[in-house]
C-alpha cells in the first residue's frame, strides 16, 4: 500500500518511518553531523546530486527527513523542508522565492515578529511589501502590482482569529500569476489543509501544536517539488537554519496525538469563549466558533474546527488587561501558544509589542485585548481562574 492508501490518523502516527537494521519501532534520533561513504565515487555522487542519500545533518538527518515526510503526507504537499523555527520558515520561503525589486502582499494582522521581517530586514534587501486587511479580497486584489510574486496571509490571524477565504484568495494570485502563502500555525493540517483549498505554500511553526508541549523551537515550509524541495531546500542547504535531530524526534511524538490534542483544544476553547460572553467588563470575545463572529460560517465551510486561540477585550484598557492576567494563578502568562498549558499574554505589549502604535490600531490590536492560547486542563478550572482576574478589573 501506498501513503495514498491511508487516512489522515493513520499517516500521523506512520508516514516516513523507515526502520533501520536494529528493528526499532520508535524513530530513531541520528545525533551525528556528518556522514561516511562506500568509496570516493560515492561521495562525489552525493555531492554532485546524482545519488540520493545522506551527505551532512545541516540539510539531511533521517530523524529530520520522517518528520519532514509525515508533515508533507498530512498537509497533502509533495515536499516539506524543515527549519530551526518558524520565522525561520518564513525567512526561507522569502530567500528562496523573492529576489530584489519583487513585492509581497501580506495580511495586516500577522504575527509581529513577522511585520518586523518584512519591514525591517527584506526591505534592506529591496522586496516591497504591501499591506492589507486579511478578509478583505478587494484590497488584496487592488494592491497587486506588476512585480507583485507572493500573497502571505495566517488564517485564522493572531491573535484577533480573523480568516481569510483562502480558496477565493488563491484565484486571485494564481489570475495574476502569483504563489500564495498561508501560515497554517494555528489550525494544523487537522483542523484546516490550505494546499487543497489552493494555496501554493503552507508555513508552520512547529513549535506550537505540532509539539504541543512547549518543548522545542522548529518550523516547516511544504508544497510542491520544486518551490520547496529546491528553492526553500536550497536556502537550508546554504545558509542553514536547520532543524535539529533530537527536535525533529519531538515534532514527530506530537504529530502522533495531534488530532486527538486538537479536538480537546477546540471544545474546551468553544466553552470557554461562551463563558466569557457572559462575564461582566468583558467587552467583545473574538473566537471563529461564536455566531456572532463575523466569519463563522467561513469557518463552518473551510476548517473542520474553531481552534484553541480565544482572544477577549476587556473595559478600562491596559490597565485592566494587566490586572486580569495578573489575577490568575494557574494560567501561564506567556506569550507562546499551543502548549498543553493554557498561556494568558497582553499582545499590545508582547507579541505586537514591537509595532508601532498605528501599525496596532490597524491590526485591531487594542490596550484592553488579552489572547487565551487554550490548554488541555480542565476548563472549569480555566474559567475558574479567569473570573478571579475579571472580578479584580471590574
């Protein structure tokens, strides 16, 4: 049977797994850098590209090669090239597809570390970057221009879970002859898969759900052979932020649970995003599984989930955002995500800390938003703690 032959659960707990004489049935961990060959000729074959096989771990290490061939089997993609994180994996993408002079289309309500690498670093190097409100298709449409090469969106968007329709946005790059980009961090290939909905490129940041205990840093980029498997291949091949073996095995434990992680998410968050519409000073709760989201039946048709992420505004501001996060006892105030943990973070000070004051206004990032990455505790025990803050900010 072929990968083709399997389902989804089957593919997470199995794909890329080739044992080794010893009969292991857990992947193996190949800490080594370097690797030895039958002969000279064989050692000039690897390097010149006419035989396949292991040649240094910077860019081929087995552990990281099962964990790049699972990801790629769950995603549907033919290719998937590992890196050391997820700003990593944007970078690569950047290096391996832009070139001086090119323009970018990117959703305003990213992440803002990846704001900063657009403005502050690809821009030294002469790629223009436009940017846009991420469910509005007229404006992606309207900033295109004749050098324009990559549209890069996150849907569901940090932390505010604004979606973009990715099916529509994907005919809108590919009537203008330009690759498409999502950043899939939030949903996971479990809960939504871009690259069948159209997109050319998904980008992960494996330190979220896909390690799912907060352990280790690590990133993916997965699409088609020759985008990924040599162009974004070939900037980990030079330049190097590549993924270590020990965390490509850790990667590798959290796919196995990760349907089964996400669907406990998703519910404890949809319960918890209900309360929190009940409670006192809590102003607006954004999360893809209320009705009275703007795009929930957006959600309904591309995502088979709502997601972990539940992000709350709060009356009086800073000052009262602060008090509710520093009122909880169990919840982590820490500003990663997908972890077993549920995390409490300001984003206006933290995650979008580093944007400029307009560039948060534009993002919808207020003083009073707080970001609610839910865990796997029990969720009474979640609201529990979080009633102790709201009663304190009100």
């Amino acid at each position: 049977m072929t990968q083709d032959d399997y389902h989804f659960d089957t593919l997470a707990v199995r794909a890329g797994q080739v044992r080794t004489s010893e009969g292991e049935q857990s992947e193996p961990i190949f800490t080594t850098s370097s690797y030895t060959f039958a002969s000279a000729a064989q050692a000039a074959a690897r390097f010149g590209g006419s035989e396949a096989g292991n040649i240094y771990s910077r860019f081929t290490n087995p552990t990281v090669r099962t964990f790049e061939e699972r990801l790629a089997a769950l995603e549907g993609g033919e290719r998937c090239v590992a890196t050391a994180s997820g700003m990593a994996a944007i970078l690569a993408t950047c290096l391996g597809l832009l070139r001086a002079g090119d323009h970018v289309v990117c959703a305003r309500e990213v992440f803002g570390t990846t704001v900063v690498l657009f403005n502050n670093y690809l821009a030294k190097f002469g790629v223009e970057v436009s940017w846009v409100a991420v469910n509005d298709l007229v404006a992606w449409e309207a900033a295109v221009r004749p050098n324009t090469r990559l549209f890069f969106a996150e849907t569901p968007s940090n932390p505010l879970t604004r979606l973009v329709d990715i099916a529509a946005l994907a005919e809108i790059a590919h009537r203008h002859d330009i690759l498409l980009a999502v950043d899939n961090c939030f949903c996971t290939p479990v809960l939504q898969r871009p690259l069948a909905l159209g997109a050319d490129i998904v980008i992960h940041s494996a330190t979220k759900y896909i390690d799912g205990q907060g352990r280790c840093i690590g990133g993916a980029v997965v699409g088609d052979g020759e985008r990924v498997g040599k162009e974004v291949f070939g900037v980990i091949r030079t330049a190097g932020p590549s993924m270590s073996p020990f965390n490509a095995w850790v990667f590798l434990k959290g796919l196995e649970t990760l349907r089964l992680r996400m669907q406990a998410h998703c519910t404890s968050a949809q319960r918890l995003a209900e309360w929190l519409q009940q409670q006192p000073g809590v102003t607006q709760v954004h999360y893809p599984g209320l009705p009275d989201h703007p795009q929930h039946a957006l959600a309904c048709r591309q995502q088979s989930g709502f997601g972990a992420i539940v992000a709350f505004e709060v009356e009086g501001g800073r000052e009262a955002a602060w008090r509710v996060i520093d009122s909880t006892r169990l919840l982590s105030i820490t500003a990663n995500l997908g972890d077993a943990k549920t995390t409490i973070t300001h984003p206006a000070t933290t995650t979008h800390g580093r944007l400029s004051e307009a560039e948060r206004a534009s993002a919808g990032i207020g003083e009073g938003l707080i970001r609610v990455a839910v865990g796997l505790e029990d969720v009474a025990d979640i609201q529990a703690d979080l009633a102790r803050g709201l009663v304190v900010a009100t």
